[in-house]
C-alpha cells in the first residue's frame, strides 16, 4: 500500500511530507550556517512544500528572518505554504503565563491575550517580507485565556486580510471543538510518531473540524532514525526526557525494529518511519527538519514507499509499548 503523494490543507494542495526549519537556527538543534539555510529553503520553496516556522525558533527572530530572505530569493519558483507560530515572544507589558509542556524539563511561557494578537501577526508578517500569512497558529493555548477569544482575535486578524487561515498547535480535543466553534480551523499541529502516538480524541475533533493534522517530530526528533549521540548543552533536545540515558534501551528497540523494515523493503529508516505515519491517516502531514537538501528529497520520497500491511503491523507492535 502507498500513501498519497499530496495532502490538503485549507484551499493548498501540497506535498504530503512538509518541512520543519527550526533545525536552521541555532539554539533549536545544532543549527546551521545561514547560506546553508537558505540553500535547503530554496530546495524546500522550489518543491511547493508547507513549510513550518514559528517567532520563537533562534535568537531574534532567527528562523522567520531566514525563510523571509529565501522567499525573496526564490519568488520566480514553487509557491511554498508558510505556517508560522506566536505567542512565545512576550510583547513589552504583557504577563508570561508558564504552561507545563509534556516531555519538557521546564515550562514555557506564552500570552495569547487577545489585544496582542494583531501586533505578533504584524511582526511575523515584516520578517517574513510577505503581504499575508498562509497559516498561523498559536504556538500554545494560553492556560490564562480561554481558547475561543485567542481565535476570536485571530479571526479579526483574517478579517483584516492579514492572514489567511487559522491552526492550532498542542491542544486537547475539547480546546479544538470550542475554538472550531469561532472560526474553521484549517490544521491541528500535534506531535505523532511511531515514538509518540496522537490522542484519539484530537484526532477525531481534527476529523469532525476538517482540520489537517500537521505532524511534528515525527521522527522523533531523530530518536527513530539511529543511536543518538550525545547531545549539545544548546540542543533544545538535551531537555527532553526522550533522549535521557535511561530511556536508550527503548530508542534502540524501536529503531532496530524500523531499520530492520527498511532493509527488506529497500528504504531508509526516516522513510519508513514518515511512510508508516502516512498511511495512519489521510489527512496528515509530517514536517521532518532537515539541514540538506538531499534529506528534504529523501523524506518526500517517503509518500511513494509501498508499506505492506504486515509491516505497518510490526512496527504498530514495536511501538506499542511506548504507546
């Protein structure tokens, strides 16, 4: 069985495997050099994929000043999606409220109230040097502002034509039915892999919503693909109990069963790992990061990897203990 090469999100049609590019910014992953960036943006742009952003990702706005610079050098290609987040970057004289974010040694902190709403979009809007933006999410609903004003907010922001469609991004299904109710919602982000598997529920409201449900490490943020090594004090990885020493024996079990499908079928292990998260649903898109073009490349193939069903079976069974 293969999984559709294209996906739906909102009026695009693109690619079903996306591209995450916080690991462009230093102070995310290992970041990477600027001309490197933009070398991997412009293969990403030409390809017409949904690319993810997001204000807080690097220092100073990094990685939305970034993609700005490579959507200007790349106007006369493919027309990529650009989705970017808000809320991290606290505007002068608002209150951080901390949200505990699960897997996380530390909360974040975020303010989603609704009178800054309109100044982040503007914010994003210059660094990314574009008129509207494709789609934008509130980076975390904020614990201290019911949902349905966030989005009202919002809601005026596409009014505006600031922006052009509404996401969501680490909510529960019931802050997803309530902010559906204000206004659609073209996409749910959430994190879904063979490591971590989506809440049934979010995944029947993104369904009842007619949301894409936009999936990010799904790769575990490189936990399925082989042995990490040790991380770097700066990778925003090193936070994560996902990649604690105690839980090696778990990353090896899991990737030894994902390796072991690749062999007989001919495919990488982040291939493997995208294709099986393809065929969970129709309406998912992956947003892998990656730093070289050839990756981008190999992760996009993974749409056209035929996945027999007893492999998609052993590897539903692998991760079962985790789940």
């Amino acid at each position: 069985m293969t999984a559709a090469a294209c996906r739906r999100i909102g009026p695009w049609t693109v690619p079903a495997v996306g591209y995450g590019a916080m690991v462009l910014s230093p102070g995310m992953y290992e970041g990477a050099g600027d001309e490197a960036g933009l070398k991997t943006l412009g293969h990403v742009i030409e390809r017409g994929m949904l690319i993810d952003t997001s204000d807080v990702y690097g220092r100073d706005f990094h990685n939305e000043r970034l993609i700005g610079e490579a959507l200007r050098r790349h106007r006369q290609h493919g027309r990529a999606v650009v989705a970017t987040k808000f809320g991290q970057r606290i505007p002068p004289g608002a209150t951080p409220h901390p949200v505990v974010f699960a897997g996380g040694k530390r909360p974040v902190m975020v303010n989603a109230e609704p009178q800054y709403v309109r100044q982040y979009a503007v914010a994003s809007l210059t660094r990314l040097g574009v008129e509207r933006i494709d789609l934008w999410y509130p980076h975390f609903p904020d614990p201290e502002v019911p949902i349905a004003e966030t989005v009202g907010a919002m809601a005026d922001v596409v009014a505006a034509g600031l922006v052009a469609h509404i996401g969501l991004s680490n909510v529960t299904a019931a802050q997803l039915r309530e902010a559906a109710s204000v206004h659609p919602i073209s996409a749910v982000q959430t994190e879904w892999s063979l490591w971590h598997p989506i809440d049934g529920d979010l995944r029947a409201a993104a369904d009842e919503a007619g949301a894409a449900i936009v999936a990010w490490w799904p790769l575990g943020a490189g936990a399925l693909t082989g042995p990490a090594s040790e991380l770097a004090p700066t990778d925003l990885r090193a936070s994560f109990d996902q990649f604690s020493a105690e839980r090696a024996g778990e990353r090896a079990r899991l990737h030894t069963a994902i390796a072991g499908c690749a062999d007989r079928i001919g495919a990488t292990p982040a291939q493997v790992a995208l294709a099986w998260l393809l065929h969970q649903h129709d309406s998912v898109v992956p947003i892998p990061g990656t730093r070289q073009p050839g990756r981008v490349d190999e992760n996009l193939a993974a749409a056209a990897i035929t996945l027999p069903d007893e492999e998609q079976a052993a590897l539903t069974h692998a991760a079962r203990p985790r789940e």
